[in-house]
C-alpha cells in the first residue's frame, strides 16, 4: 500500500526519534518500541544539554515546564518545547524541538516531531504526529475500536492488518487538524492536508488534500 510508508509521511531529520524507524515499513509499527527506545537513548544524551528531571525523564535545558504539569517516564523533551499549564503527561512520550503540549493535553504513548503543536484540550494516544503538524483546540486521536478489535488500516478496499489493539492516528509533515475533530483508530492522513473542524475522519486521508467530510475530499490547489 503506497502513501502511507514511514518515508512518505515524515522527514526523519526532523526529530530525535529517527533512529526508532529502522528498519520498520510502516509507522504504527515502532509503537510497541517507544517505551525502551526512549530509556536508551535518554541514557546516552548529552547531560550538557538534557537533564533527567525525575526518573527515565529527560528534559532539555532549554525547554519551558509549568510547575502545574504532570509527568511520568519514560519521557524525551527536546530543545525548546513548551509543557504548559496542567498537560498531562502519561508516559512513552517523545516530544520534539518547539513542540509545545498545552493545557488539559494528555499524551501516552506517542512520538511528537519537531515543531508540532496540540496545545488545547487534545487527547493524543498511540499515534506519531510529523513536522509542523497542528491540532487544533479539542481535536483527538481516538485509538481502541468500540468493539476492542484490533485495528485494521483501511485504504479504500485494500486492508492491512496492524495485530494491535492500540493504534490512534499517523500524522504526516505540516497537517492541520480542525477543532473538535475525532481521528479514529487507525486513521493516517497524508503530508500538506488540512482537515476540517468538526469531522470524524477514518482510513486513510491523501497527502495535500483538504478534508471537508468523508464524500467531500478535494486535492489542494
């Protein structure tokens, strides 16, 4: 299935987690590898730079922390990013260069590349958000099915199967989503595509589109 390979949705120079993507095809496939990927390369980080502010969490010297944020590791926070007032940080978290993490945002789980933003009442699980990419106030990833399954990735006809229970959204480079919009599991949306308040979005999105509903998607012009 094309479009949706790790390399056609994220630049990897974009973010300290590049070397997780090895040798994988598809990104909900290094989900499971967050946990331990981060606790060795937290280890191996330069303490002129990061410091481990409680354990297997490691926060660049640089990055802004609200006192009324909760976090637990394992946690990665990159040069300049921003964990506001009473974000809510689960665990498993890579969170990049100038991301910022905003009030009533929850994070598990995830790997956030540099420069994304989900700064208002977000709920962001089992999902990787490339550069730049944007949720707008109360927009989420939805990632267990209501029936439990384990997720399946649907691109018109043709399925592929993930073995997992858990998998929210795949982000792609410079997406933005609309406020109060639902992702549901499994949903992958493709780079440059913006996607409308309000929408429920589902299986796969294609790059440099604009979602309006989910008859109505339109190329970018």
């Amino acid at each position: 299935m094309e479009n949706i390979k790790i390399n056609d949705l994220y630049d990897l120079e974009k973010t300290i987690a590049k070397d997780i993507f090895n040798g994988v095809t598809y990104p909900w496939e290094v989900l499971a590898k967050i946990n331990d990927f981060i606790i060795e390369l937290g280890n191996s980080l330069d303490k002129n730079e990061f410091e481990e502010i409680g354990e297997n969490i490691w926060a660049h010297k640089t990055c802004k922390i609200a006192k009324s944020a909760y976090i637990n590791g394992p946690v990665i926070i990159d040069e300049n990013a921003e964990i506001r007032h009473c974000a809510f940080i689960r665990g498993k978290a890579i969170i990049g260069k100038n991301s910022v993490v905003g009030n009533s945002t929850e994070l598990k789980n995830v790997i956030l590349f540099d420069n994304v933003q989900v700064p208002h009442y977000n709920y962001v699980g089992d999902s990787i958000l490339g550069y730049k990419s944007h949720m707008g106030a109360g927009s989420i990833t939805s990632n267990v099915k209501s029936d439990k399954k384990l997720v399946v990735i649907k691109n018109g006809e043709t399925k592929i199967e993930t073995n997992l229970k858990k998998v929210g959204a795949m982000i792609g480079d410079n997406v933005e989503v609309g406020c109060g919009s639902i992702l549901n599991p499994g949903t992958i949306i493709g780079r440059n595509t913006n996607i409308y308040p309000l929408s429920s979005v589902r299986g796969v999105v294609k790059e440099n589109s604009i979602y309006k509903n989910q008859n109505e998607i339109v190329e970018k012009i």
